[in-house]
C-alpha cells in the first residue's frame, strides 16, 4: 500500500478497498442482525427508527470520519494514534483518554458479544443436526425443524439458556477462535471474510427479507418500523438508546476506526469513506428488522420480547420456508463470520497498545487479555440463568432491572461509547490543528463546511445532552 508506513506489528490489508472492506465488516454484525430489532422492539418501533438514522447521519457519521482520520494520520495503536495528533498539533498528550476509554469499552463489549456469538453458533448446530435429518429422510428441501411445532421453536432459547454449562461452552469457543485470529494477525482469513462472505450474507440477508415479506405480516412491519411516534419519541431513555446503537452498529467510541483507519492509505477519501460504511451498515439493519418483524408480527410474538427476538423469529421463518433446512444454516454460519469480522476489531483495540506498549508478541498479547474477557463474560452468560436475580447497578438511572449482561452492554452503549465520541468531537473539531484535520478528510467547499459544523458544534453538543439526560432523567420533569 503506497505511502502506508505503519508501526511494528501493525497487519497490513492487501488492496486499497481493504480499509472500507474491513471497516464494513467490523460495523457490520450481531449489531445489526440481533441488537438492533432488540432496541427497536423495546424502544417503541417507528420513533426509535427516526432518530436512530438521525443520530446516524448527524452525529455517528461525522465522528467516523473523524475516528478514521485519527487513525490514518497516527498510523499507531488507538491510543498511540491519539497522542501522536495530540503533539503534532501542540495539544496534550491526554487527549487520547478518548482512545483510553474506547480501548475499555470495546474490551468490555467482546465480554457479552461472545455470549451472543455463542447462540448463534448453538443454532449453528442445531440447523446442522436438523439438516443432516433431512437428508437422511430424503427432504433435503424441507423446511428448517420440520418435526417441531412453533411453539417449540420458539422454546429454543429458554432450553439454551437453562444450560449454563453449554452456553459458558459456546461463548468459550467463540472467544477462542476470536483470539486465535488475532493473535496470528488480522490479515488472511478475515480480509477472505470480508471480501466474499460478507456479500454473501447480505444477499442471503434480502432473500429472507423478501420471503418475510411474502409470507408474513410485511404491512405491520413497515408501519411499525416506520411510523414514528413522536410522544415516544421523546421519552429520554429512547434517545440514549438510539444514540447508544449508533455507536455501536457503526463499531464507533475510540476503536475500530481508529484502529482501521491505519490501514486506509494516503490516496483513500475518508470523507466518502465514512459515508459508504455508515450507509451498508445501516442498509443491513433496516434490511434485518424487515426480515425479523414482519414474521413477530405473523406469528404474534411480543415486538419487546428483548434479545432473544431473533433468535425466535428467523427461526420460525425458516421452519415454514421451502428448502428452509439450508437457508436457516447458511443464515448461521454467514452471521457467525458476521460476528467474527466485528469481534477481531474489538480484541484488535487492545492487543494492538499492548504490543506497541510492552513488547510482547501478538499471540502473548491476544491470549493474555482473552482470559480476563472470558471471566468477565461469565457474567454476562450467567445473567440469563444462575445470576438473572441480581442487579448489579440498580443505582444508576435507567439501570434499575439490569441483570450483568444488561449493564455491561447498557453502560458501554450509552455511556462509554458516546462519552469517548464527545472528546473526540472536541478533540478534532476544537483542539486539533485545523489544516491537518480538514486535509485528511478529503473533503472541499460545502462538504467541509458541513462536517466542520456537525464535528464542532452539533456532536459535541448533542453527545453531551443526551449523556447528560440519560444519567439525570428527572431534570425533564
Ligand atoms: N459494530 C459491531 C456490530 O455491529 C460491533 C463492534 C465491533 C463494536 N467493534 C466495535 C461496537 C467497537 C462498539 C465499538 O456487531
């Protein structure tokens, strides 16, 4: 890659569309498939819809240029990134506690993430297993589960979940192959990933969406997702969470895209970059809550089911689906490396300081920091069984009912992520040397002006107020 001089230890990806192709398929993943229809369906439909693509647009779309112009520029770890803008522009070195907190928040989300990563793999198996039945019978074109009822498919999960040692086992493995990406370097197998079985999934992704479309109730869909409400809309909780999504759909806070950012060469426009990151991403999530919510409806699944909603309603699609047995398994196996390209990006935060910082190998690195997520993420994996009594911030506003996994991922949602995009918005659009800044975006004329006014005035502003009514509902009255 021309001009590219990376630090030590940092992987290189091969061609020039590297960067966008990594960046999408670190953005693109459980985030959009199952947390998203999750936050829709508890968050009232249509008005978090709304301003979930308004926080998009206007809030996580310029920090991602911002993020990945970082990481161009600093050519390091996240961190190292940070500081080196930081000195070049006569700044403090402390403005990297934007990476700082980024780098705990991602390391904090790979915890949940694999117990997540884990039921997708259970269903994995169990459409395997289903599927070889089917062939054995000699209906290989059947529908997925043909010999249980809905109702029993539905019952999937609460199985799952009363097994904790099977689901501390999947997060494990999960976990496992994540680290053993990493810790041989990010190249190979997730550029292979990225290049041809992201696309797949998406096209597979649509196919399932216009069978949901066909066959189940598209019309309550559609008016759901996009009929906004506007009093609900308002309710302080929705604006956190839909700020919250953002971030994390778009792998936003001080990570990913710093840390891909590096990989982008001099010649790539990161101003028209950002744009065709944030526009597949948020194409795959309208296209994901297309698919799940017109079968929640058909079948009369409550919207607020939480995260298990797609995990009970894909499946029952598949189960009335010709040849369903196939599509359902394919649809596991490509979300699986959905959800491997975005947990590498989350290890990736920190293996990558630790290595530039310490010294030691990659592999040391990526194994030694995967014993403390995994142990962190018995917590999380724990929430839907031995430990779904406790409440572990019940002091916290909007946190009353979190079990461990609601609050991992409810913290580092709504609040570390978005506070680590507040300094950075700060950060570039106020402290940062200006010519550097604006010649990295690539934009011009019009473009820069608007980008200059959202990453100056509107981020931080925004950011701040929705923290700030999130943390303290009650100033609203
Ligand atoms: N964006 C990913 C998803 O939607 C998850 C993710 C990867 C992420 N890296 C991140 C979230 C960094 C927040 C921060 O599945």
């Amino acid at each position: 890659m021309a001009g590219n001089t990376a630090a030590p230890g940092q992987a290189q990806w091969s061609s020039k569309a590297a960067f966008v192709l990594a960046a999408t398929g670190s953005a693109v993943g459980l985030g959009n498939l199952w947390r998203f229809p999750t936050e829709v369906g508890s968050n009232g439909g249509g008005a978090f819809v709304l301003l979930y693509i308004l926080c998009v647009v206007l809030i996580a779309l310029p920090l991602l240029l911002a993020e990945s112009l970082i990481g161009r520029h600093g050519q390091r770890s996240t961190i190292g990134s940070a500081v080196h803008l930081a000195r070049q522009s006569g700044a403090s070195p402390a403005w990297s506690l934007l990476a700082v907190v980024g780098l705990i928040a991602n390391t904090a989300i790979l915890t949940f993430y694999c117990v997540v990563a884990g039921w997708v793999i259970y269903f994995i198996g169990t459409s395997a297993a289903d599927l070889i039945g089917a062939i054995g019978a000699g209906e290989p074109l059947r529908g997925a589960f043909a010999p249980q009822s809905v109702e029993q498919i539905q019952q999937m999960m609460p199985t799952l979940f009363a097994n904790p040692f099977l689901l501390v086992g999947l997060q494990f493995a999960f976990l496992v192959v994540t680290v053993w990406i990493v810790a041989r370097g990010v190249k190979g197998g997730i550029e292979m990933a990225a290049t041809w079985l992201m696309p797949a999934f998406f096209f597979l992704l649509i196919g399932i969406t216009i069978y949901a479309a066909i066959t189940g109730d598209f019309a309550a869909a559609v008016t759901y997702l996009f009929t906004p409400d506007f009093e609900r809309a308002l309710q302080p909780g929705v604006l956190s969470s839909a700020l919250g999504q953002a971030f994390f759909s778009l792998s936003l806070g001080g990570g990913a895209m710093i840390a891909y950012g590096a990989y982008a060469s001099r010649e790539t426009n990161l101003g028209q970059t950002s744009g065709m990151i944030a526009f597949a991403d948020t194409g795959v999530a309208i296209i994901a809550g297309l698919a799940i919510f017109p079968i929640v409806f058909s079948v009369g699944m409550a919207p607020d089911a939480g995260p298990t909603l797609m995990f009970q309603s894909l499946p029952t699609a598949f189960h009335s689906m010709p040849g369903g047995a196939i599509v359902g398994f394919l649809f596991f196996v490509l979300a699986l490396f959905a959800a491997l390209t975005s947990s590498v990006s989350l290890l990736e935060i920190s293996v990558s300081w630790v290595t530039e910082k310490f010294g030691v190998s990659r592999g040391k690195a990526a194994w030694g920091i995967g014993v403390p997520v995994f142990l962190i993420g018995l917590l999380s994996a724990l929430s839907f069984n031995i430990l779904a009594d406790q409440r572990p911030i019940p002091f916290i506003p909007g946190f009353e009912n979190a079990t461990w996994f609601d609050a991992i991922d409810g913290v580092t949602g709504k609040l570390l992520l978005p506070l680590s995009g507040l300094i950075t918005a700060v950060f570039i659009g106020w402290v940062a040397d200006r010519k550097l800044v604006n010649a990295e975006t690539g934009l011009t004329g019009g473009g820069l002006a608007a980008w200059r006014f959202l990453i100056g005035w509107l981020c931080p502003l925004a950011v701040f107020a929705i923290l700030v009514i999130g943390l303290f509902p009650q100033l609203l009255g």
